[in-house]
C-alpha cells in the first residue's frame, strides 16, 4: 500500500519483481523484429479513480488529470498522464513510474486532494495490472487471434482503450498508435497472458507459406 | 455465441457478460412477515417462461453495469435492452420507443447457444 511504502532507494528498486520479470529473456527471444515484437513495461503508476464526471469531485479530479473520459473507449488525460474510461464513473489514470509516490510523485496525492470529501474513491492500483507492449504491423493479426473486438483500424481508432478479453483473459486494451498496442493485464494473469502472445507471434517468424 | 448489445460499452460477445437470472423480481416489503413456504417461493421460484423473457444481465468484463435484456427464450432474439430499474417494454410500441433499445444490434434469427 501506498501508505506504508518506504522512502524510495536502489534498495527497494533492485527488489521489486514485476509480475511478467519471468518472461524477459522469452519476450526478448519470442519477439518478431519488424513483425510483431511483445515486451513488458513495468511498474507504471496506475490510479483506480471512481467518481461522478458531472460532480464537483469529478471536475476537480479532471482538473489534475487533464480531463475525465466520457464514454468507453475515449481517452483523456495531458502530457504524460492518461486517463482510460472503464465503466460510466470508474477510470484508470495510467502515469509513468516516477509518478508514484514511493518514487517522490504527488500524483496520488493531488488526485486524493482533488476528491477531498466528495463522493467517490482514489486508490493506487499500481500492483494490480501490468503493462505489455505490443507492436509491429503484426499485432493486430497477434490479437484477432484471441480477441473478439473489431480490431480493424477503420473500427477501433488509435487512442482508443476497451476492457475486453484477449485469449479468455480479461484486459485493458489501448490501441497507442496504428500498430502499436498497450495491454493491461491483471498480475496474476500476465504470465499466462505473456506465453499466450508469445505462441499467437510465432508463426511470424517463419517464412509465410504462399 | 450471442452478441450483446451492452448500454455503455456497444456490440460486445457473450462471453464478457455474466447472466443475473430473471428480472423485476421485487424484495418483499416485509421480509419478517414471510412464513418459510412464502419466502422460499421469493427466494428460490422463477418463471420458465417460452417466449420472450426479462431477465439481467451483467457486463463484468467491459464497464461492470447491470441491465436488463428481454430475451426470446426460443430463438434468442434480443428484443430489447433497457436500464434496470425501468419497467419491462411489453408491447412491440413499447419496445420501439423506449430509449434503451439500439434497433438493429439484435442477434441473428436461430443464433445458437
């Protein structure tokens, strides 16, 4: 918990294990170059945010983040602070490491302070999901292997994040650019998840059969 | 496989959706003042019905909100989807004005289970 994380030093960075650690040498080895190439971000300062958009908490809450989404699929945020819509009053503010507290970030804080006593959480779900990188021209072919979304890009736009489920996992999914995609997957199922992706790119490194 | 179409979320598989069983299945106003046969009828009895059905329905993989569905329980066409707490659309005219209902996002005709 936030509340009980010590002071950041190398210490405490050395020892921390992100839930895909496992699986770096497979991502590195697994990877498709200029094809499909999977790896893991880790320790990304994730937030739980539950709040009413249209309430004064929601507005000072959006005040920190750069804006609230309004419907699924949208994205909001500013510079390196994003914020993906997960159900009508619930987001995910999504930041770079450095941005969790036990790191010097005030960005729990600020957002903490913003809700003040209005109606609704801010919790740090930084442990909960993980992140993985998948990119290439490959990796919508990658997903639609697993994934029952429309993933064609006239459908799902760059910039666009659903909750749905890739390979009977349920994820985040945020299409960062054309062939590039975020994946949030749960701690607990990102081992899974990682051998799963690795096994749906393989196939991409052997010469295409005519 | 049926493709739901969920209020906040759009067009979305079945698989993300958890079922709630039967809808508009009141609580009683005085639980305590129920004898064990009345409060194992609230409890436990459902309607099995053949035909269209009201029933709800969760989103637990998309944006984890309850809404209510009427369903044909013979040929699993989704008739109408509409926000809990809203009476059941009845009549094909109540059907196709209420604001719930996304015309044209329906499962095929026989989709199969």
């Amino acid at each position: 918990m936030a509340e009980t994380a010590a002071p950041a030093t190398k210490k405490n960075l050395s020892l921390r294990t992100s839930p895909a650690a496992l699986l770096r040498a497979a991502f590195e080895t697994g990877s498709v170059r200029g094809s499909a190439e999977l790896s893991e971000t880790s320790f990304l300062t994730m937030v739980g945010v539950r709040v009413n958009r249209d309430s004064g908490a929601g507005q000072r809450i959006a005040s920190v983040t750069g804006g609230l989404p309004a419907k699924c699929g949208e994205v909001a945020g500013a510079g390196d602070t994003s914020v993906l819509w997960l159900g009508p009053e619930e987001f995910m503010v999504v930041a770079p490491v450095e941005a969790h507290e036990s790191l010097g970030g005030d960005l729990l804080q600020a957002l903490r302070e913003a809700l003040a006593d209005g109606e609704g959480q801010v919790v740090d779900l930084s442990a909960n999901r993980t992140t993985f990188e998948l990119t290439g021209p490959r990796s919508r072919a990658v997903l639609e292997k697993g994934c029952s979304l429309d993933l064609h890009p006239r459908v799902l736009k760059s910039g666009t994040a659903l909750s749905t489920e890739i390979g009977n996992i349920p994820v985040v999914l945020w299409k960062i650019s054309d062939e590039s995609f975020r994946i949030f997957p749960r701690a607990s199922f990102a081992e899974f998840l990682g051998r799963w992706l690795l096994d749906a790119m393989r196939e991409y490194a052997s010469p295409e059969v005519p | 496989m049926l493709l739901i179409s969920c209020p906040n979320c759009g067009s979305r598989d079945e698989t993300e959706f958890h079922y709630g069983g039967q809808a508009h299945v009141p609580y009683p106003e005085n639980p305590n003042e129920l004898n064990d046969v009345e409060w194992s009828r609230y409890l436990f009895y459902r309607e099995n019905t053949k035909g269209a059905f009201a029933e709800r329905w969760l989103h637990s993989t998309g944006c984890r909100q309850w809404f209510n569905m009427l369903r044909d329980t013979v040929t699993y066409d989704i008739q109408a989807i509409y926000p809990m707490g809203t009476p059941r659309p009845d009549s094909p005219a109540a059907t196709s004005s209420n604001p719930g209902t996304k015309p044209g996002t329906t499962a095929p005709e026989g989709a199969t289970k």
